[in-house]
C-alpha cells in the first residue's frame, strides 16, 4: 500500500511542478514531462530499496527516517537530472527542484501524519496494557520499535525513565523522559502503568538489583528485555520481553572467554556430546555451535531432548554446520565404540549423568551404570578412535562424597586420569556446583510450589549451594577444554555459597508474593545431602587459576586396580552392599593417593 501511495504523489510532483511553473517559466513539451517521470518514479523506488526505507516503521517516524527519505529523493532527482542531461543535452533544474520540494512536503508529510494519528489511536486505548519503559537509550528505544512494530500492540509504551538528565524533558520516539528512577512510583501512579520494562540490556548485576527493588514497591508487572548476548546469538529479538529471574539477581559478574584459543580448538573440528538434550548438554552444543564445528553429533538417550535441540541448533546455524542425533544409552558400549569409530570427534563433551542427589540413593545401582560404566565406555571409545581432548562434566559433590551421587562422579574422575597416563588423549574433569534452572534443580522446584500457593520446601535454614546460571557454566566447561593439556581437574569459581532459604525468599518476592503469602517449611536434611558442598578435598588443592573464575586442582588418579576390581564385582553384588563397595573404592584410592603426596 505504501508502494502504491508513494508512486501516486511521485507522479503527482511533477504534473504539480509543472502546473506551478508552465506560466512564469517555460512550456515543457510531453516527452520532457514523461521522461522526468518516469525517471524520478523508477529512479526513487530504487534508491526507497536501496535504502529500506520500506522496511521502515514508519508509522513511529522520527528524524532518523525523515533524513533516510531526504537522502532517497535528492539522490533520485539527482538520477533523473542526469538521465535528462543525456537525453536533451540540459536538466530542467527549475522543474527537479519543484518535484524534490513536493516530494518532501507530500511523502514526508504523509509518514508524519501516520505518526500522528497512530498516536492518537494509541492515547485512546485501554489502560490495561499501559507500559513504563526503563532507559531511554538504544535499548529502550529499540523496546518502543519492537512492542509499536505490532499492528494490535497488546503493550503500549507511554513513557521513559532514565537517570541521564539531559534526557529529561525530551520526547524521544514520541514518548516523554519524565524522570530518573525516584520517578518510577509518581510516574505509575499517575499514568496509571501496568507493566514495567526494563530496557537496559546492559546493565550491572548490582544496578539491577537497585533498580528492582524500586519497580517492586510500584506492585505492577515488572518485565525485562533480553541481554545484549542472547539478541546477538538470535536465541531472543528485543521485543520478547520476559520475567526477572532469580539469576538476573545473583550477582555474578559476567564471563570473558579466550576466543581465539577456543576457535583453535574448535573451529572446523568434529565435536560430540553425550546428555545433549540435557540443561548443561544443550547450552554447551549452543555455545560451540556460535564457533563454528565442521560437525556436531547430538547424543542423548531421551528422543524428544535430542529433536528439540536438533530443531533449535539446525533452524539457526544449520547452513554452516553439519548435525547428527544420535539416540543412544551411554551404558551400551558396543555402540559408543561404533559411533567413535564412525564420527572420529576431535573433541567430546560427556555430560550424560545422573546427578539427581535423593534419587541416586535409592537407586544405587543405576548411579554406578550411568555415571561409572558409562563414563569408562564413552571414554575407553574416545581414546580408541584418537579424540584430541575428553572432557567430563563433574560435580563438587565429587569432593569428599556424602552420598551414592557424588561417589560415582568421584570415581569417574578417577577413570579418565587413570586412562591419561597411558592415552594421547588429554582427559579433563571439570567441577562445578548447582546451575540455576536445570531441570531437577531447586529453582523449577520452588517455582512450582508457589504455582500452587505454597508452602515452599527448605531441608535446612543453614543449607547452603554454589551456585551458577547455565550459559555461565557452560561457557567455562569450553573454555577449560581449550586449555586442557591432560590429566587435569578444573574447578570453576562459584562464587560465594548462597543460602537455600535466601535464594527461596527472593523467588517468592520476584512471583510478586510475601513470605506472608506463601510460607516457607523446613522439611529436614534428606539421606546423602550436605549441609554445604566443597569444591576441592585436601589431596588435590592447588593454588594456580590458570583462567578467570578457572582454578586447577591436582589430578587423583586413585587405585586401577580396586576400581576396576568393582566395576568387575558390580553386578554379583546385593544391593546392600553396592554402597560401602562403593565408598571403599574411592576411599581407598584416595587414601593411596594422599600417601603418595606425602
């Protein structure tokens, strides 16, 4: 329609410019007429392409978009006068300058009035979806573009607050910078708000926190806009704003990764990962993904994690890089030796495990099948076809193990190191606590216990956990296989530990309730758990950090022969006694290994 509306006042220019100029100027005779044009019509939808000026949003027109139109009609009245220069030997200045004028006047006044009257609409409509934009700067006005950008915007933004006090006053995209953040509660109440977006992709974990809980007094809906990496990576447009999230408030700074020696090992290479449909799985093959594998082969026993990530990683990167799904149980070793043989990886990412605390106790014996059996499969398999570095997905309840979980992560741990000694292979364990929003993990846990009114369940108000965000942890999870030189431990820096019934409170104030509302109960310490978790045992604490928030420990390489004396009892052993078996392993490797050092 814009097309349509901009070839009629086109043409309607020059018959204008014509009728303004025939009786005070000169008689231009019908060719001249249908040349100038035809050129200026052909000539100005070229340079509208040229200059997406219809991909514009024109009905928020601001001085942007009126330059971007004076540059595509003075270059087209440009064209033409060229064009009539080589036709008639003279250009018609008299008549282009009349044109470009009108052209001016009529299309840009055309794109101002939209504007005007979808302002109009927007003042009239219901208040019930009435929008406070927080930060006036790029972020917030590219917020404004993507929520008006709607044909039926179901969030209309009324105005924006920033602390920069050169804005205040102005109108910028039509909306008003009423104030700085000590602003936010007149502004609410006054323009009857009732949602707040936070448009500032780039702010610091403790501004947020400053500026959240100044938007919670308010009691409105309270959204924010993605950061700035996840727009990049395209995982999320501007527009799709969403929830603040309990890791939006931990208060981690955020991760720089060596990307050079990481495209080093990565780029062009033949990557698998193991759990690939997995929390920790999924987010390690997106962050590898965005550096740029030949290849990456998708592991997981779960048919529907694995097409789902399959879906997601191949609509978005699936021109430059080659996916293969693999449905496969890491405890078949005759398959895992067929698909090294078949893909040859350069590098693997085992991240398979079952890493659930309370139900790992119960089921002792699977624990030792997944995180044992199939460890030594995937890795004896990795080390036959020649994989460059193995890296295994550990946990700090590997330290000093209190339960049947962490014991079988611990002797895991001691398999590769074992098979380093005698592997071109570089084995690497890297150890990490809880990761924030995996599935299993606390966060989904407490979310659907204040979905149902409560109460929110604690085992201890003393119980502490490190934690980290997904994409954080597998960022560092790649950047310690990019430094792996073999036989190494890397433990990732946590941060301070964070209290279980803390973290509870701030997910209860963030779903807009009281500790009033929905109680928090204290249900007692469960069989297996700590009352705090370790991230390195007295045998293997080593000062060096070779990475930001990376530190390396000493390799335990534990007693070949009572691990495998273990592995080979297994399945003779009553279930009774699988757990001390299983504790004595690791205790009496660690113990020769602590001789060893002294």
């Amino acid at each position: 329609m814009i097309i349509a509306l901009d070839t009629y006042l086109v043409l309607n220019s020059v018959i204008a410019g014509y009728q303004f100029l025939k009786d005070s100027y000169q008689f231009y005779d019908s060719g001249a007429l249908l040349l100038t044009a035809v050129s200026l019509l052909l000539s100005y939808h070229v340079c509208a392409f040229l200059f997406r000026q219809y991909k514009q949003v024109w009905t928020y027109t601001g001085i942007g978009e009126l330059i971007v139109l004076l540059k595509g009609i003075t270059l087209s009245a440009a064209v033409t006068g060229v064009i009539q220069y080589a036709v008639y030997h003279t250009m018609f200045f008299r008549l282009l300058t009349a044109c470009w004028v009108l052209q001016l006047l009529s299309i840009g006044g055309t794109r101002v009035l939209s504007r005007v009257l979808k302002e109009s609409i927007r003042k009239n409509r219901s208040a019930s979806s009435r929008a406070l934009i927080i930060g006036a700067g790029s972020g917030g006005t590219l917020m404004v573009r993507q929520l008006l950008s709607k044909d039926d915007p179901d969030i209309i933004p009324v105005a924006f607050i920033d602390d920069d006090q050169t804005k205040h006053k102005l109108e910028i995209m039509g909306l008003p910078v009423i104030g700085g953040k000590e602003s936010i509660m007149p502004a609410v109440q006054k323009l009857k708000i009732n949602y707040i977006i936070i448009a500032i992709p780039s702010l610091r974990t403790h501004e947020l926190q400053v500026l959240y809980k100044e938007c919670v007094r308010t009691g409105v809906n309270i959204k924010i806009m993605p950061h700035f990496d996840e727009m990049l990576l395209g995982t999320r447009t501007a527009g799709q704003i969403r929830d603040v999230k309990a890791e939006d408030l931990l208060g981690r700074k955020p991760v720089t990764l060596d990307t050079s020696e990481i495209s080093n090992r990565i780029k062009g290479k033949t990557v698998l990962v193991t759990g690939a449909g997995g929390s920790i799985g999924s987010e390690i093959c997106r962050q590898i993904s965005t550096f740029q594998p030949k290849e990456i082969i998708l592991l997981g026993h779960g048919e529907n994690s694995i097409h789902s990530i399959y879906t997601e990683l191949n609509g978005r990167f699936g021109k430059q890089i080659v996916f293969h799904t693999e449905i496969a149980d890491v405890q078949d070793r005759d398959k895992m030796f067929t698909l090294m043989k078949k893909y040859e990886p350069h590098v693997v990412y085992h991240a398979a495990a079952h890493k659930h605390v309370p139900l790992m106790e119960h089921n002792p014996e699977e624990a030792v099948k997944n995180n044992i059996i199939g460890t030594k499969n995937v890795a004896e398999a990795a080390d036959m076809s020649g994989t460059e570095t193995f890296v295994l997905i550990s946990s700090d309840k590997a330290v000093n193990p209190a339960n049947v979980m962490g014991a079988t992560k611990r002797f895991a741990e001691m398999i590769i190191m074992n098979l380093g000694k005698v592997s071109s292979t570089k084995f690497v364990a890297v150890r990490f606590g809880n990761v924030l929003g995996s599935r299993g993990s606390v966060i989904p846990i407490f979310k659907k216990q204040i979905e149902k009114g409560g109460p929110v369940t604690v085992t201890h108000p003393a119980m502490t956990r490190y934690f980290m965000t997904i994409p954080e942890a597998s960022r560092l999870v790649i950047q310690a296989g990019a430094l792996a030189k073999g036989r190494q431990i890397f433990v990732l820096d946590m941060g301070e530990p964070v209290k279980i019934v803390d973290l509870a409170k701030n997910l209860i104030h963030l779903s807009g309730y009281t500790t009033e509302q929905i109680p928090i109960e204290f249900t007692g310490i469960r069989p297996g758990e700590k009352m705090y978790e370790e991230l390195l045992n007295k045998n293997e604490v080593h000062a060096e950090q070779i990475f930001p928030k990376i530190h390396i420990g000493k390799a335990v390489d534990g007693d070949w022969l009572v691990l495998m004396r273990f592995i080979e009892d297994f399945n003779e052993l009553p279930e009774a006694d699988m757990r001390a078996r299983l504790f004595a392993a690791i205790n009496t490797s660690d113990k020769m290994t602590a001789a060893s050092v002294h």
